[in-house]
C-alpha cells in the first residue's frame, strides 16, 4: 500500500520516524490527505441517507413471516454499519516498520489495532534491494511518440527485505525510485 499509505524518508521528520535508547528505527505512515476525508464525510452522509430511505422498508420486512425476508432485513442491519466502519478503516489504518540491526517488523494496524504483524531477519543488516515493476506496457509506450509520453504506463517501484532464508519480502512501494532510495538508506543505517 505504498503508493496511498507514503512513509517518511527523512530523519528530521520526527513526528513520523522516531529512534529509541536501544538504537531502533521506527516509520510510521503519514496520513491520508485532508481531501481524501472530505470524500468519507461525503460516503458517510449518502450512507446514511440511503439508511433513512430504507428503514422503513427494512422494518416491515423484518415484521414478515417470511424467513427470507427476515434474513435480508437482518443483512441489512449489519450490512450498513459494516460499510461505514470500512471505510473508516481506511483512514484510520497505520503501517509501521522497526528496524535494529538485522531485524525487521512490519506491523499494520487498523483503529489502533495491531492486525497483523511480519517479523523478518535480514540475511544482513543491509541486505535490502528496490526492483522496478512494470504488469504490462501500455499502446502508448509500445509507439513512442511524444505526443502521448504523459500516457505511458511506468509501473512502480518495490522495497524488498532479503531473508535469511533467501526469500524476498515485500515492505513498501512508491511510483518514483528516489523516495525508497531515501527509505532504503534509512533502513540500512540502523
């Protein structure tokens, strides 16, 4: 999720990286931007708008014999608080990653919550690698032309860890190389 949750890349950045007495790093993701909640405020009120419109069909089905029907008002009930407690978990979600000496954790939590936790041991303190990653390229790069350069598809690029065990393991992505350049030099000195 690199590419909606960004991680910091500089040192100076303190409310986002912090280093404690025994020598760990610790990123912490930077929020959505505020134009991004002015979307949920506008989900959350057509959500609820909808669950006006629909209470009182949903009460008389519920009032049914049929049990299909009350099924579905019960799916309802639960359906709408679901969706608006998703999309909250959106803006609430945080990525962290530790990093002392040649082990990584990458925990992301959602409300505060840790949900899941990743602990990996580096084959080194610095074995740390970007790759570049590109599905498919589109008609506009495969012609060349200049006329639709801003058109081509330029993939994204990869942070991986490098096991122990030889294995590559994801830790973030960003669309330009320079900032998890920044994040791997980051990385790597702690």
């Amino acid at each position: 999720m690199g590419l909606l949750y960004l991680l910091p890349s500089k040192i100076n950045e303190s409310s986002h990286i912090t280093v404690n007495a025994e020598n760990t790093l610790k990123l912490k993701t930077y929020g959505l931007p505020w134009i991004f909640w002015g979307y949920l405020i506008a989900s959350l009120s057509i959500i609820f708008f909808l669950s006006l419109a629909v209470w009182a069909p949903v009460l008389k089905l519920l009032k049914s014999e049929e049990l299909i029907d009350q099924i579905l008002a019960y799916v309802m009930f639960c359906f709408i608080p679901l969706l608006s407690l998703s999309l909250c978990g959106f803006f609430f979600t945080d990525k962290i990653i530790e990093k002392k000496g040649a082990q990584l954790t990458v925990i992301w939590k959602i409300f505060f919550l840790p949900i899941f936790i990743k602990k990996i041991e580096l084959k080194n303190p610095i074995s740390l690698e970007i790759d570049h990653f590109l599905d498919s390229p589109n008609m506009a790069r495969r012609n060349g032309s200049s006329t639709s350069k801003a058109f081509q598809n330029k993939g994204y690029f990869e942070l991986f860890a490098l096991t122990s065990d030889n294995q590559k393991i994801l830790i973030d992505r960003h669309s330009l190389k320079v900032e998890l350049e920044k994040i791997q030099n980051l990385l790597k000195s702690y």
